[in-house]
C-alpha cells in the first residue's frame, strides 16, 4: 500500500481524510501532538474503516523524529494538517502561531527533504486573500491576509513556492479551504474542539445539544443581506476527498497546483443557524456580539480550477452538512470523550 504521512490526522480534517485514503488504497501514518485533538479519534477511525492506524505522538516541530517516522514507514507523500488555525486567537497570540505553523512547516519540509519524501499536500486557507478585491475569490484574486493565521499559511505557501522554483520539490497540492462543516454519515467522527470552540458550527451544535446557552454571533451590522457574516461552507467529506484526488494527480500528472475548495456558494450566520435548527429539531438561542478582529464580512470560492485540475466538485449542501453535524453531536453530546 502507498503510505501517506497524515500531519495532525488525530483532528477534524485528519480523521475524515484518514478514512477517505484507505477508502482508495492508501496507508496513512499519523503524527499528532494532540493539542487540540484526541487518540480517541484515531481508534473511532480504527474502528470504522477495519484497518490498522500507525500514530505517533509528537510534534512536527521535532525534526529529528519526523525524519525517522517517515523512514521508517518509507512514505512516499505527506498532508499536512498540524497547526492552529482560528483567526481570533492568532490575533492576540501571534508568536505561538508562527512558531506552529511557520516554524512547524519549515522542520516538516527540512525532515522530507532528509528522507527523501518529495510529494506534499497542504492545508492552506482562504484566509490568504484578505478583503475581497473581487467576488468569487479566484486562485489569482490578490493575497493580503487581515490576521496573523492568514499571515502564517501564506508564508507557508511561499515557501512551497520557492521549492518548486528551486527544484528541490515537484509535486505540490495547496489546496486552500473555504469553511468546512458537518462529519462522517455515520456520527463516528466529527469536530471536536478543546474548551470554547472556535469555529461556528462546532459552537451551534454545543449550544443545541445542551452544552452550551447560547450562540455569540460576532457582529450582525455587516453589509450582508442579515448583517451577519457570510461565509462558503463545504462538508468535511468533500474536503477530504480533495487530498485523495491531489495524491492521485501526482501519480497521473506530476508537478505543483494551487486550488480554492469550496462550494461556491455563500451563507450567512443566521442561514446556517436556521439550517441546523430544522437539521436538529432543537433550538440554538443567539447573542449578538461585537465584531472580532481579523473578521470580514463575507467570502465565497471560485471552485471551477479544483475541477479542472482535480476532477473535483463539492457533493454535499448546507441541508446535508448540518445533519451530519447534528448526528455526530447527538451521538456524541460530549465529543470524544462521550462513553
């Protein structure tokens, strides 16, 4: 079987991704420093998928150990998840960001280069064009992030970039992800932040099963049909299938691409709140709440070059990610630590 380092594979994305792989004959090797993230993920993924899961405890910043990992497993490509990733909190924590992020993508690359590993996938973002110049955003749209998180995964970026140009390193996905929502159909798997989650969704699906009173809805005063923020969600299985289908471009068509995933389609705040209430039956209350710093009013991607150059296309609607969402918050009112 191909094996695959899966950087942060205990997270969000990592797990769905995980389970996609071995759907199409890949071996994922996990690396997770489990900051924000469980082993518990890694066994429901065991689980599900009836295959075996080889993962290490340790943080990409350790060069020395993802050297010997990827030796040791001979893997011939990496995705690459690990960081931290919510805007606010890169705003009042900056250091800490590009020290996981930037810092972290520097050791992981140098480790490649070591063993020899020369296929790489990155978990870039949309956060990387700033205020829209124009809508849809388009892979050529100008990059100007407004927050540290932006900042970090554009550096990142260059420095794939100038890898390339130096010849050091031909096959290169960035894939730069809109806003992924929902889980796994089968509520094994799904999003399962430490502490107040960050991100949207996650937050919504707490509040409606009882875990938390109220949804904060920061700012409702933004040029946006509701006054609140619009945002391109995609299901997380979707997104999953993306790294597949970039492995399997390297195999067919080597060289470096740089793609948006998303939907195309925008949703505000309350639409999405709407969407989950009908998904879930339950009501989820809101508070409206200042603006947050690094936030902009609204965004949606171009997707058509990650179907030309991928054959990729989102299957799922808002409809089908919220009742994913809620099976996996249902079953799993307390995330993974659920009994």
């Amino acid at each position: 079987m191909k094996q695959v380092l899966v950087t942060g594979g205990a997270g969000y994305i990592g797990t769905h991704t995980c389970v996609e792989l071995m759907a199409q004959g890949y071996s994922p090797v996990v690396v997770d420093n489990f900051c924000n993230s469980s082993p518990a993920s890694l066994d429901r993924v065991r689980r599900l998928t009836n295959h075996e899961l080889p993962s290490y405890e340790a943080d990409i910043r350790d060069t020395a150990q993802i050297i010997e990992i990827l030796k040791k497993h001979d893997c011939e490509s990496v995705i690459h998840f690990a960081g931290l990733k919510a805007v606010g909190d890169s705003v009042a924590k900056p250091l800490e960001y590009y020290s996981a992020n930037v810092m972290g993508s520097h050791s992981l690359l140098t480790a490649m280069m070591e063993a020899g590993t020369k296929r790489f996938v990155f978990s870039s973002s949309a956060t990387v064009y700033g205020e829209p110049v124009f809508l849809p955003y388009t892979e050529s749209h100008p990059l100007s992030p407004t927050s540290p998180y932006g900042q970090t995964k554009l550096a990142v970026e260059q420095m794939l970039n100038d890898l390339v140009a130096s010849g050091s390193m031909t096959d290169v996905a960035i894939l730069r992800y809109f806003n992924p929502i929902g889980a796994h159909a089968s509520g094994q798997i799904g999003e399962d932040p430490h502490g107040v989650p960050n991100n949207l969704m996650p937050y919504v699906a707490q509040v409606a099963v009882g875990r938390r009173t109220e949804l904060n809805v920061f700012g409702n005063d933004y040029d946006t049909p509701d006054g609140t923020g619009v945002r391109d969600y995609l299901h997380v299985v979707d997104l999953a299938r993306a790294h597949v289908l970039a492995l399997q471009r390297f195999e067919r068509e080597p060289g470096a691409i740089t793609v948006n995933l998303g939907t195309g389609q925008g949703t505000s705040v309350l639409e999405l709140v709407k969407a989950f209430k009908e998904a879930s039956g339950r009501d989820v209350p809101v508070n409206f709440a200042p603006r947050r710093s690094g936030d902009i009013a609204a965004f949606w991607a171009d997707p058509s070059q990650a179907e030309s150059l991928l054959g990729w296309q989102a299957e799922y609607d808002i409809s089908d990610m919220c009742r994913d969402q809620w099976a996996w918050q249902s079953q799993n009112p307390n995330g993974f630590e659920t009994a």
